[in-house]
C-alpha cells in the first residue's frame, strides 16, 4: 500500500482520477490507511511536487476524519501538527471545514464532540476570515458545545459588530461567552463598550471574558475589577475571577489567589490552585503584554468580499 499510495500521490495522474484512486485505498481501513499515509508524507522530499501531493491526500476525507479523531493525538498535537500542514498545504482549514455539519442539515456523519474538537483546531490554525462562510451556521447547532466554539471562531474573525449584539442578547450563556471572548483584541471604541456592558451579565464566564477583553485593551482599572469579581458572594464569579487572575498572571494576585486555597467552595479552590501553577511558571522579570492568547491574525481575503452580514445574523450577499 505505501510504495502505490506514494506513486498515486506523486505521480501525473489527473485529480479526477487521483481522488477516487486513493478513497478506494482507504475505504476498507481508514485506521491502516492513515498510518501509511503518514509514513509516506514523511518520507516525501522537500520538493516543489511536495504541495501537490499533501493537497492530494489533505482533500481524502477519510483520511481528515481519522487525523482529528478523538485519541489519535492530544489536542495540543493535532493543532501543532496541523499548523505545520497547513504551510505546505495553504487550503487544509478549508477542506477540514468541510466535514463539518452542511448548511442543508447537521448530518455530517461527525459527533458532535468530534466537530467541537474540528472547530478548536480551526479556531487555532486559521487566519482570517475565509471560514466564516463555510462556518457561521453552526452558531445555531443543537449542541451547545458546537455552537459555542462555532460562536467564537467566527467572533474572532467577523468585522461586523453587529453580529457581536446578536449574540449577545441569547438567552444561551455559553453563546454570550464566546462572543465576548471574540472581542478581545479587538481595538475599536465599539468593542470597549460591548466589554463594559457585558460587566453586567448574570453569567460569571461572561463577566469575566469581558474583564480579560478589558484587561487585553489596556483598560486601566480591569485588574483591579477582577479583584472585586473575588470578593463576590457568588462561587461561581469567584471563581471565574481567579480563573482570570490566572490567565493576566500579575504577581499583585498572588495575595487574594492564595486566600482563595480556603474558600469554602472546591471549585474555587481547584481554580486557585491551577492559577498559582501558572504565576509560579511565569519568569519574575518578564514584563506582561497585554494581549489575548491565541489569537488568529485577522486578514482579508477577497473570497469574503463579496459577503456581509446582517444584523439578525445571517448571511447575505453584497449588493
């Protein structure tokens, strides 16, 4: 199978003969397939022929389907591995966006945790906009979980406020989450407003994705709201708060993170015990930047040019 899978994947034949060739190889084991796809791709040569044929094997969707399966690889090495990909094969978000649920209905023979963990590695390798076409529907998934990492992948990318309002007023705090989270970075007046408005959500994750968003802007009295959010009656804002602390890793929290470690609460214990792991990795003389983590950088692709949203959320196109 590997010295024919190898002549297939570099050799002349056209892509119409190509692509039913190598699902034929792969249909009867995708499991066995996949193994010695890889061990092909890795003895494959830096040569100019080396794009083609990883774009060959990156467009066999059984072979996409086994790369993100759950156990194969952690999720730290499934995204490190695709962002390596992606720079020989400049499409690969594109056509792993592709097994993810149609706009025609949600059968895509994905679990819906396993199009969670599609949209997480997209989320991570993916720059720019040329996936909210292909993705923006999914914020309306049945499964909360989708339509959460649906909401944020396309909040971080979509230039349209608007479309952040939306979300905002759902009922579901998990979709306000996201979309709050989809606004760090963002340096508009606009943005600061949304942030200072979702200070009051009921939500404790909403309140403080939007003191991090704050944080992020250089917005001067965040640290010090993220205190205040410690001392609520809540369990769940104190939590989140110390989840936050962590995430800034100002050594002024060290205090109120180690008082924390006896809340009455175990949640709140656990969060402050994850929270001074992280202060205590952070080098002292380091200075903090006040940016958000992993981010995608936001570029534009004349693919989307010819689209824009609506405020109610859905897609038009341009006039």
């Amino acid at each position: 199978m590997r010295v024919l899978l190898r002549s297939i994947l570099t050799g002349s034949l056209g892509e119409q003969s190509t692509q039913p060739t190598i699902r034929k190889i792969a249909s009867p084991d995708p499991a066995l397939f996949f193994e010695v796809a890889i061990l092909v791709l890795e003895a494959l040569p830096d040569s100019p022929e080396r794009p083609k044929a990883y774009a060959r094997l990156m467009d066999c969707q059984e072979f996409l389907k086994e790369l993100i399966r759950i156990g194969r690889y952690s999720d730290q090495e499934l995204q490190g591995l695709c962002a390596t990909w992606i720079k020989i094969d400049g499409l690969l978000d594109v056509r792993l966006a592709r097994l993810a649920p149609q706009r025609d209905g949600y059968e895509s023979g994905l679990p819906p945790e396993l199009v969670a963990r599609l949209l997480d590695v997209l989320h991570h390798i993916s720059s720019g906009p040329r996936l909210i076409i292909l993705l923006n529907h999914l914020k309306n998934h049945p499964n909360p979980l989708v339509a959460e990492k649906a909401t944020l992948l396309v909040g971080r990318r979509i230039q349209n406020l608007g479309w952040v309002k939306h979300q905002l007023a759902s009922l579901d705090d998990d979709i306000r989450a996201a979309a709050v989270e989809g606004l760090w970075g963002r340096k508009m007046p606009s943005a600061r407003l949304l942030l200072l408005q979702s200070r009051n959500d009921e939500k404790s994750q909403v309140v403080a994705n939007a003191l991090l968003g704050l944080y992020y802007l250089g917005e001067g009295e965040a640290r010090q709201w993220v205190k205040e959010m410690a001392c609520d009656e809540r369990p769940s804002f104190r939590r989140c708060a110390v989840w936050a602390m962590g995430q800034i890793g100002e050594p002024e929290y060290l205090e109120l993170l180690r008082a924390a470690l006896a809340d009455s609460e175990p949640e709140v214990r656990l969060a402050a015990k994850q929270a001074l792991a992280v202060l205590r990795k952070l080098a002292p003389a380091a200075p903090r930047v006040m940016e958000p983590k992993a981010t995608p950088m936001l570029e534009r692709h004349p693919q989307t040019e010819a689209f824009r949203f609506r405020f109610d959320g859905s897609l038009s196109v341009k006039e």
